[in-house]
C-alpha cells in the first residue's frame, strides 16, 4: 500500500516537472521573441533628416577631409587625369592664341600641363579596343576616320574640328583623354560612361587614324626634329609617336 503510495506520488512528480519545463520554455521563447530586434527596424537615422543629436541639427555627416572611396585612389595622375607635373613630359604653355573655325569651335591651343607620352603600354590590343570604343561612342560625330563628318553631324549638329590637321596632330595625348573626360566646349565629357583604360584605348586609335590620314604617310613628330606645326616643340609627341609607331608599323619607323 505505502509502495503504491509512493509510486503515485512519484509519478505525479513526474508530471508537475515536465509542466514546469513546458512553462518556461514557452516562457523563454515568448521573452526571446519579444526582445528580438529586426535589422531593418534597428534604431538609425534616415539620410537628410532632422537630428537633435548633434548641434548642426543634421543626421547626416560630412565625409571626413581626404576620404577616398575604396578603388578611387587614383594616384597616377596622368593616367586618371592626361595631366602632369612639371618636371614631367609635359605640352608648355601655348605658343598662340586659340582661334574659331567655321562651326563656332574654339581652336584649343593651349595644351599646358597635359601629359605628351602615354601612361599605359600601347598595345596592339588597346589600339582594338579604342578602335571598338571609338565606333560606339566617337564615331557618330568624329566620323570614322576623324574629320568631323560623323552621321549627327550630316543630320545637323555643329561639326567638331578635324583631327587630322597639324594643330591636333601636335597636340599632347593627355589633350584628347582631358577632353574625353571632361568635355569641350559643345562636346560633353564621357567620364560616366568610358572608364579611364578605354579613354587611353580611344586615345591611341585617334593616334592611329591621324597617322593614317596623314598625306605623305608621316607623321612629322619623329624624334628628326621636323615638327609640322609650330604649337608645340618638335620634340613634345616624340615618344608619343615612336610608341603609337612601333605598334602600328612594326616598329619600322
Ligand atoms: C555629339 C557629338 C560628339 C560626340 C559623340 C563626340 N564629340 Fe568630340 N567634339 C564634338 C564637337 C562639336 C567638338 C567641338 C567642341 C567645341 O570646340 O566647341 C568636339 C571636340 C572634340 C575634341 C577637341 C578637339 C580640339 O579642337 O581640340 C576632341 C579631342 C574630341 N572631341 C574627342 C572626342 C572623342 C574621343 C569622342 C568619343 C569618346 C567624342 N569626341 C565624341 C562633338 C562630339
């Protein structure tokens, strides 16, 4: 009888442990689930909103002074920028004053400051590349060998300049990347759209098509001295031209 008792006892034990654990688990969990924060309803601010926090009254911060985005360095400046230090090899301040054409373009001669030599190996890949660039981005306007006569134009846009005439040919690679990225007077700059390697690439392919429609097949900017136009020294495209040389000709030249 006193065995049976117990083992009632016992058993009903049993029952009111297993009960309690059951409580506060369901407990636990109903705690847990109230305690938890969503990432998306975290405490923050929105950006531009009203703060009391900091006495500007702004949520928003300024960046601090010399912040670089990641991948935005950018510390070969001639390659980001067509421009150079002195000391470098560099265009020196312009020998005339910059004239219109017929269209209302105004004849850049002022070239200061811009790089002469390229900052990447001219390959005959990036020579390709520009050549494909040029076609998408250049080629409506420029036309495809340069002289300006592109299908806008033809269809009533303001014809640009030739770049086959010896005020272009002389001028310093970093001209054309400068212009490329930040535009020229009715020429809008194409930084958003063409990343700095293919700015370089189009560059090279202009190189190529102003030694292609040279009339007697040369250049003029060898390092023989006998610069065709007096806006730049004759030495300044030397090392431009023997690069874009080797790679077009074979090095012949
Ligand atoms: C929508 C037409 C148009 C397109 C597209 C265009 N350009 Fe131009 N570009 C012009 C015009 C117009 C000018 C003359 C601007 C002026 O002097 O007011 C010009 C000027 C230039 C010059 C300056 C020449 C000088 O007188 O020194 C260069 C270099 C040049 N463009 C290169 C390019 C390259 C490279 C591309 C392609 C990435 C390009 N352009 C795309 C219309 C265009």
């Amino acid at each position: 009888m006193l065995k049976n008792k117990l083992k009632v006892q016992s058993s009903k034990f049993k029952v009111g442990k297993s009960t309690a654990f059951c409580l506060l688990l369901t407990a636990y969990c109903l705690l847990s689930v109230g305690c938890r924060y969503d990432m998306q309803d975290q405490p923050r601010y929105k950006a531009y909103k009203k703060s009391d926090f900091f006495s500007d009254n702004r949520a928003s911060r300024n960046l601090p002074e010399g912040t670089v985005p990641r991948g935005f360095l950018r510390e070969d400046k001639a390659f980001y920028t067509g421009k150079g230090e002195s000391g470098q090899n560099i265009a020196p301040a312009p020998a005339a004053t910059p004239a219109m054409d017929a269209s209302g373009n105004s004849l850049m001669t002022d070239f200061s400051g811009l790089v002469n030599e390229f900052p990447l190996p001219v390959t005959k890949e990036l020579i390709d590349r520009g050549e494909q660039r040029y076609k998408v981005f250049c080629i409506v306007c420029h036309g495809p060998v340069g002289n300006g006569d592109g299908m806008i134009v033809r269809r009533g846009f303001s014809q640009p300049p030739t770049y086959n005439d010896d005020r272009l040919r002389n001028a310093p690679v970093g001209h054309f990347y400068n212009v490329i990225t930040v535009g020229q007077g009715k020429m809008n700059g194409y930084a958003s759209q063409i990343p700095p390697a293919d700015r370089w690439a189009i560059v090279s392919y202009i190189r190529t098509l102003q030694i292609s429609q040279n009339p007697n097949g040369n250049m003029q900017m060898t390092p023989t001295g006998k610069s065709s136009a007096n806006s730049a020294p004759p030495s300044s495209n030397s090392n431009t031209t023997n690069a874009i040389n080797a790679n077009v000709n074979g090095g012949e030249r």
